[in-house]
C-alpha cells in the first residue's frame, strides 16, 4: 500500500489550513484542522485513481503553524 506524507500550514492572513501533497497531488483548504483532514480523507482516494494510481493509501499528516507569543499574554 501506497503512502503519502500532507503537509498541513496554518495561512495566518486568510485564517485556514492549508493541505499540500505534490505527489497525490491536492491541495485543499479548510478554516477547521479536523475538517481539513476528513477532506483530505475523502479526496486523496479519487485523485490517485484518476492519476492512475491505487485508491488505497496511507495518509500521514504533519502540521505547521507559527504563532507570536506575547509576553503580556495579549492574542
């Protein structure tokens, strides 16, 4: 079985996540992590089979997202 590593990054400026694969290849949005991941889900299946490879894959998913930390504790 097939397996395929999605990027997840947190877009700060248009607050959603944002999932990337070159190899699958997707890229989908989504402004709930949880969300984004049952997308993603759904979607690699249909895309690989369309590409011409097997439907079946492992997904695993790393996350980024850089956030300030403010002394004062202010968000």
């Amino acid at each position: 079985m097939s397996e395929y590593t999605v990027l997840l990054t947190w877009d700060a400026e248009a607050r959603v996540w944002v999932a990337e694969n070159d190899d699958i290849p997707i890229a989908l949005e989504s402004g709930s992590f949880d969300t984004l991941i049952e997308r993603v889900r759904h979607t690699a299946p249909e895309i690989l089979q369309e590409n011409g490879k097997p439907a079946d894959a492992y997904l695993n998913f790393i996350a980024h997202r850089r956030e300030k930390a403010y002394p004062d504790g202010r968000v």
